[in-house]
C-alpha cells in the first residue's frame, strides 16, 4: 500500500509506522509544521490545490511511470515542496517499486504545464489569505468596507482565542510566566487519554473545533500541558472557568 498524505502537520500521524509492514508513506509535512496551500484562482476566489499534493499529481502527469521509483518520485517532490518538510515512512523496500504499480499504467507522453505563480500560502492562513486577494482586486470604498470588517473580524477572533487559551493555560500552571514556555515548541504527543479529554471539554465549552480552524490551531498547547504533567482534570476544570458563558 502507498499513502500520500495531505495535512497540517500529517507527519505526526506516521510517526509510529513500522518499516517491516506492507505500507509505504509520504506526508506534506513534517509532525510540527503547517501544510501549503497554492494556486489562488481570481474567478472562484479560492486556492485550488496543496503544494505537495499538487508537486506529486503534476509529477505524475509528467513522468513515465513505469520507469519512475516512488523514492525518486519523493526526492523530486520534497525539493519542490520547498515551504514545509515533505517526509516518508514505512518500508522503505517498496520505494523502490516503480510509481506505475500503484497508480496504474499510462500514455508515456510527458504533459507539459504553463508555468504559473504558486502563490503558497500555510494552510490555516487560507481564509485570510483570500480576504486580502479579494481587497485588492476592489475597486471602491464600498466594495472595500465588507472585506475590512470580515478582516478585522477575524483577527479579533484570533486574538480572543490565544488571550483564552493563555487564560487556561495561567489557571493551570498557576503562573503567569510560564505561558511563554508551554506556548513554545509543540511536544510529541504521548498521553492521548489527557488529550483527548481536554480537546473534548474545549470544543464543547469554548470553541467548536469542526467550525473554528483558528482554536484548532492552539490545541498543541494543550497538548504540551499534558505532556508537562499536568492532570486532565485540572485543564478541564480550567476550561470550564474561562469559556463558562
């Protein structure tokens, strides 16, 4: 089996892969860092494809398949994926297999595509990214006001959530310093049972995950109170206190 893996930070979910299994792997990025999107598109005011998706499904279109490894595959797109750290897992024997015994035979005539602007821009930042395309293509005031206010919307938004999160983060620890240490580096997750619960009590108290990509984006903090020691009791009950209504 060969898996290509679009996601923010789509390494961590590979992290564990034996490499005596039948599964050959690659990920958009590494465990700690988002993933791209690319080629904003003015007609339908929105971005059309992920960076590393885009470098492997434009590889595969332009090379001869029967003739091109999976680990040559990955080598060309990881140098084009030059915004995150592509990353491969599993059997590395199967890299070795040509790209054709798993996506299929195909006309050996290379495509050639025009070259155009990528225009990346890291996954979560997509809503605002297009904001600012769509501001500048106004011609007025009156087109221009809508956007601002979605804009600064949104911001405020981003700032409530992290002034919150630091809010939990400081009834927690019971020190106000330590926000800037447990914000720091994301930890690799250990202590699922504390996460879990945590990220459960967040969703349903102060932001619904499924709906806020922006409060998805400061669970790694809870993730580090957790792997720092603290009980999922205490950051639960935290939670409660700051996001009660």
């Amino acid at each position: 089996m060969v898996l290509y893996i679009e996601a923010c930070e789509s390494g961590s979910m590979l992290k564990d892969l034996p490499d005596d299994v039948s599964v050959f792997a690659t990920t958009a990025s590494n465990a700690k860092e988002s993933s791209y999107a690319c080629y904003y598109d003015k007609k339908r005011q929105t971005y059309l494809g992920d960076l590393y998706s885009v470098n492997w499904m434009e590889d595969s279109d332009k090379e001869i398949l029967s003739s091109e490894s999976l680990e040559k595959q990955y080598d060309i797109v990881k140098q084009k994926t030059n915004r995150s750290h592509v990353q491969q897992f599993g059997n590395m024997k199967i890299a070795n297999e040509f790209v054709a015994d798993f996506q299929g035979k195909k006309a050996s005539v290379p495509i050639t595509y025009p070259e155009v602007p990528m225009d990346a821009v890291p996954s979560p930042d997509v809503p605002l990214a297009i904001l600012h395309h769509r501001l500048t293509e106004t011609k007025t005031e009156e087109e221009r006001k809508p956007i601002i206010e979605e804009m600064m919307g949104i911001y405020d938004m981003i700032e409530e959530i992290r002034d919150k999160v630091k809010r939990i983060t400081e009834l927690v620890t019971k020190n106000k310093e330590m926000f800037t240490l447990i914000s720091g580096k994301t930890k690799l997750i250990t202590n699922y049972d504390c996460y879990e619960e945590v990220a459960t009590q967040f969703s349903k108290s102060c932001y619904k995950l499924s709906h806020n990509l922006y409060a998805m984006r400061q669970l790694y903090i809870f993730v580090n109170l957790c792997e720092s020691g603290y009980t999922a009791s205490n950051i639960a009950e935290s939670i409660l206190k700051v996001c009660k209504k």
